[in-house]
C-alpha cells in the first residue's frame, strides 16, 4: 500500500471510531441498504448451491462406486456357481453396475460439470468484483462523511485562517460527487444482477434435469435385465412376508451348526 494509501487508512480508521462516538454523522441510505441485503442473500445462496450440486455429483459417483463393490462380493459369492438362479443373477447385476459404475463419467459427470457447475462457478466468481465495488462506496462514503463534519465544524466554529472553509467546500462536495456517482450506480445495477440470476440459472437447471434423467433411465434400463432372473411373485412374497420367513429359516440352519455354539 503507498503513502497515500496508508494515510487514507488511518483517515477512515478515524472516522470510524468518531461515528462510533457520535462525533460524525454517519450517511444512510435505506436504498442502497436494501439492495446489498437482496445482493447478500443471492450470494449466499448461490455459493451455496454450487456446493450442493458439487455434492450430488461426488454422491452420484460415490453410489455407483459402492454398486460396483457390493456387485463384486456377490458374484463371489457365486463364483462356483453358474448356473443357478441367483448366481446368473449375481452376475448380471455385477456387469450391469460396472456398467452404470463407467457410464457415470461419460453421461453424468463431464456434462453436469460442463452445464450445471461451471456456470454456476463463472457466475460465484463475479462477487469479488460486486464485493469489492460495495466496500470503495463504503470508503467513499466516510471520506464524504469526514469532509461534512469537518465544512460543519469551520461554519460553527470559523478558523483563523479563512482559506480552511473553501477548501473544505471543494474537498466536500468532491467527496460527495464521487460517493453519489458510485452510490447511484450500485442501486442501479444491484437490483439487475439479482433478477438476472433466474434466465441466467434456467439453462443449468435444465441441464441438470436432464443429466440425472439420462442417468436414471440408463439405471432402470440396466436394471431391469437383472429383474428377469427373479420369480414375478417375489415382490408379493416380501409384502406378505413370505421372504422373512425363508430368511429366518436359513438363519435357524446357520444356529443349528456346532460351531455356533451353544
């Protein structure tokens, strides 16, 4: 930071601790309050929303994953088994997972990350600039604030030197002229970033439809060729609880071997 900079620093840091004390008139603009409290909202939500959508795709890609390492356990378990039932099953579900597990890079990750989280990560990166504008009107703002407080104390109280009150006119109304102009311009704009926030995230919404669509389809499609290994009745069994029953008679066979115990 120059000189200047530094000097500026400690004028504002001044300033701030007299308005703390009542010894500055702090400006305030209920408009302007407004719409950085409209602004701070979006912000936060949509930082929020490029962590949930990040989120659902490390989900995704950790659900397929785990599909794929139970899959592998079960086809063990078959693994001298080839004919039966449950064994083509087994074997049918590990390659349809597999499947599911390589598919979620081609139709899910490279688009969602090209359609929804890249967008939404361009659109996040803007707030710094917008952020930054807020925090210069904030400063131009005290410069304005000191310079009325200091026309107002040579009118109440007149100095020695009577060149002090038009210098501190032209320091003022400068200092006003650049707080309005900077003032102006962030109600003006603010409001219009923040409605643009809907057309702008309309295409990544669709896009992120569509992606968890395909992914599901593909899921289903895959899926449903496993389902034909199983009897039409099996879904009524479990409802009727036909399924508990053959599991605990399994579970009483396992109970009745020596090296359960006693």
């Amino acid at each position: 930071m120059s000189w200047g900079g530094l000097k500026k620093a400690a004028s504002r840091a001044g300033t701030t601790i007299m308005q703390k004390t009542g010894q500055v008139e702090r400006t305030i603009d209920r408009e302007f309050a407004e719409e950085e409290g409209r602004f701070k909202v979006m912000e936060k939500e949509t930082n929020n929303l490029q962590k949930e959508a990040k989120t659902y795709l490390d989900s995704m890609r950790s659900m397929a994953s785990s599909q794929a390492r139970i899959a592998e356990t079960i086809a063990l378990f078959y693994s001298t088994d080839r004919t039966s039932d449950g064994a083509m099953s087994g074997h049918a579900y590990k390659s349809a997972v597999d499947e599911l597990d390589a598919n979620v890079i081609r139709d899910l990750d490279a688009p969602y990350r090209a359609t929804v989280l890249e967008p939404i990560g361009k659109m996040n990166s803007y707030y710094a600039n917008i952020n930054a504008a807020i925090t210069k009107r904030e400063h131009k703002m005290m410069d304005y604030d000191s310079a009325r407080a200091k026309v107002k104390k040579l009118v109440e109280k007149p100095a020695d030197d009577t060149t002090k009150l038009p210098r501190a006119q032209q320091e003022h109304d400068e200092a006003r002229d650049i707080f309005n102009l900077l003032n102006d311009q962030l109600i003006t704009e603010l409001p219009l970033l923040v409605d643009l926030r809907i057309p702008y995230l309309d295409p990544s919404f669709e896009a992120m439809i569509r992606c968890q669509l395909r992914f599901a389809e593909e899921g289903y499609e895959k899926l449903s060729g496993v389902q034909r290994y199983f009897a039409d009745s099996i879904r009524d069994d479990y409802a009727n609880g036909a399924l508990d029953t053959q599991v605990e008679g399994v579970l009483e066979e396992m109970r009745e071997l020596s090296i359960y115990g006693p």
